[in-house]
C-alpha cells in the first residue's frame, strides 16, 4: 500500500466512525460538509418560516437534484415507509422544478429493508420524468473519493498522520492526553492483574490490518513513555482511570458494531479530544491506546 492509498484508507476508517456516531441533524450536517465541498452548485436548506425547507435538506441547484437525509439510530420499517412517502410528494410540491430526487439514509448497522426499496421503485415508476435514487454510507464514500481532492478531504476528515510527527511527540503530549481521558467519566474498572502482552499476536487475534499494525508499532516508543510515566506518576489512580475510560469508550464501540481497525482509530482519535491539534498529540496518544492495548481489556486478549 503506498501513501496515497494509505491516505484514502486512514480517511475511510475516519469516514465510517463519523457515521457510526453520528444520527439525525448530525449526520445531516455531515453531509452537508460533503457536499458543498463536493458540488459548487450545492445549497443547504434549513426551515424558514410557515413553509419550513419544504421536505428538502439540500439541492444542487444545478441539475435540480434535491436531497432528503435520514439517520435514525435503527430503521423502522413503518415510519420510515411513511416518512419517504410523506417527504417525497412534499418536495414534489414544493420544488416544482425538481428533477432528481435522492433519499440519503445511515441507520448504524442496519441495511434498507425490500420493503423500502421497494416503495423507491413504486415512487420511480409513478414519476418516470425524475431521477428517484438512495444513497447509503457507501454511496457517500463515493462522493468523497470521487469528488474531493486532497486538501477538500483533510479539512473534512483531518490530517493523516506522518511517521515523522511521532519522532517529535514529546512528554508533554502524552501529559496533555492522559490528564483529559482521566478527567473523563469513569468506566468499568480495568483488570489490573494482567501483565503486558505482546503486541503482534495480539493484534494478529483482533484481525487488525497490517495498516494498524505498522501504525501501533511506530506508537510503540511512546507507549514505552507512557508505561514510564503512569508508572512514576503521583496518582496511583491515574492509569486505572485511563485504562477505565478507553475500556467503556471500546465497549460503546463493540456495541455498535464498528470493526478493530475503526475502533483503534476511534479510540487514538477520542483520546486526543481535539483533531484540531498538532500531529504529535496524535501519535501522544496513539502510544497511549498501544499501551493500554497491552495491559488491559481494549481489545481481546
């Protein structure tokens, strides 16, 4: 994998974590990102007024397209038939030069049930005239790679990190981000008994690819750092509430589903608690998510 491909990797996994957490006026405002990097002619529509937006979240004024975004937490069959129904002859009302419409929808780990695609193609047959389509997380990916150049997609998604930044981290980093994640709301109490692991056949057991494996051994000179200073620190309380909180922080993401390599990326990118920092912050706690991924349940062991 060179580093172009590499890049277009480590934004995928950043991709997918931005619509795994995110749901309704959320996950719309990420869309909206996309898109108006995406397509000059975009336009946000926000309700305004007695008419509201008129069932339509945005329009690519264009081509006459016009989106209708939904990203419950689970989908409903029912409810979601009703609100397509009910959305699409709003827009046919309301946009009357419309002539595309696309349903984009996130919903976790669910898929688009027939029933659903099936109300789609009864839509499409009864407006032969206009382009009816549904876009999932997949299809939206597509935009982004498709559509964004470099710079469009890391002022969407953030930097990739760069090996040499990791060179550069220093104890003040990993400081920063160990006094944050104690800071977080305790989780449950890691085992402490354990002693720490090898890091290869442990990520070998997770499946973790070999991007994430070469990412985690890069961290692994900081982690170092981090076992010298949780072990001389103070607070004899400091590393067991770190270890608690990445532990409840990689149970939310199991729950939902996300793979190894998007939880690993998940937890680097929650420990620094702001993207917006420099790269070194980035790879501060990448060595701290290395090493608590060696002493303690993140992961299976």
């Amino acid at each position: 994998m060179d580093g172009q491909e590499f890049d277009l990797y480590f934004h995928r996994l950043r991709f997918d974590n931005e619509c795994f957490r995110r749901t309704g006026t959320s996950f719309q405002s990420f869309f909206e990102d996309i898109m108006s990097r995406a397509q000059p002619t975009f336009v946000t529509v926000k309700p305004w007024g007695r008419d509201g937006d008129r069932k339509c979240d945005g329009i690519i004024t264009e081509t006459g397209t016009v989106f209708q975004v939904y990203a419950p937490e689970r989908i409903k069959v029912p409810e979601t038939k009703a609100k397509i129904e009910t959305d699409f002859e709003g827009a046919v009302e309301g946009w009357p030069d419309m002539r595309g419409w696309i349903f984009v929808w996130s919903a976790l780990n669910d898929g688009l049930p027939p029933e659903l695609l099936q109300c789609l193609l009864t839509i499409q047959s009864g407006h032969p005239s206009l382009a009816i389509a549904n876009w999932d997380r997949e299809q939206l990916w597509k935009v982004v790679v498709e559509q964004l150049n470099n710079e469009q997609r890391v002022s969407l998604l953030g930097p990739v990190p760069r090996v040499e930044s990791a060179n550069a981290t220093t104890a003040v980093e990993i400081q920063t981000v160990l006094n944050f994640l104690s800071d977080q709301p305790v989780g449950p109490e890691p085992d402490d008994s354990f002693d720490i692991t090898d890091l290869k056949p442990k990520l070998e057991k997770n499946r973790l690819s070999p991007e994430i494996e070469t990412l985690a051994g890069r961290a692994l000179p900081i982690a170092q750092e981090v076992e010298r200073y949780v072990n001389g620190s103070y607070d004899g309380q400091l590393s067991s509430r770190v270890g608690s909180r990445l532990i409840a922080r990689y149970r939310e993401l199991t729950a939902l589903g996300v793979s190894g390599d998007q939880a690993f990326i998940d937890l680097v990118d929650f420990s620094t608690g702001d993207r917006g920092r420099p790269e070194t912050f980035f790879w501060g706690a990448a060595g701290i998510v290395t090493y608590y991924f060696q002493i303690c349940d993140i992961f299976e062991r």
